[in-house]
C-alpha cells in the first residue's frame, strides 16, 4: 500500500535542475494526499516564472506514478502561500551554503 511518506521519499528524486536539489527538501511540496491508489500532490515553484515548471511538475508526477499501487497522479502547481527560503529544510541550506 502506498503512502504519503513513501511518496515523499519517491519525490526526493526530483531534482530542481537549475539549484540541484529535491524539491521535498527545497519546501516546493505543500500536500501529499493518497486516496485508494489515487495520489494529490500540491507543489510550488521557487518563483512564478520558473521556467521548467513542467519539466518539474512532470518529474513528480513519473516519480510517484512508478511506486507500486498507485493507479493515478494529479500534481497542482500553486503559487499561494508563496515560496520563501523559510520553507527548506536545514539539509538545503546546507547545500546551497546558506547555513
């Protein structure tokens, strides 16, 4: 059976390609909810003109739909609450030398 943490440990793999870290640490997914194999997962961008918004978006979706007993994905891509560096978690910071 799937669950949000193996689906956030499946979304570890996604990769911002511009900063070179996950987007789970980065701050960028907001909600996971998993529903009879059926998964919802609420995410953001670090700026509202990303430009590989799709490309990231894409990646989350393929990461979590190959996990056994998932049957569909829908990712929503939100812009409020905002992102803001609050949201990284301390591993992040760490890599981005902000710490």
């Amino acid at each position: 059976m799937v669950s949000e943490k193996l689906i956030l440990t499946a979304l570890k793999h996604v990769l911002d390609p511009e900063i070179g870290v996950n987007i789970v640490d980065l701050g960028l997914v907001y909600e996971v909810k998993v529903e009879n194999g059926d998964v919802y997962i609420r995410m953001t961008m670090t700026t509202p003109g990303c430009p590989l918004h799709e490309s990231i978006s894409k990646g989350a979706e393929e990461a979590v739909r190959q996990l056994p007993g998932v049957e569909n994905v829908q990712v929503d891509l939100v812009w409020e609450p905002a992102w803001t560096p609050e949201r990284m978690s301390d591993w992040a910071r760490k890599q981005l030398g902000w710490k």
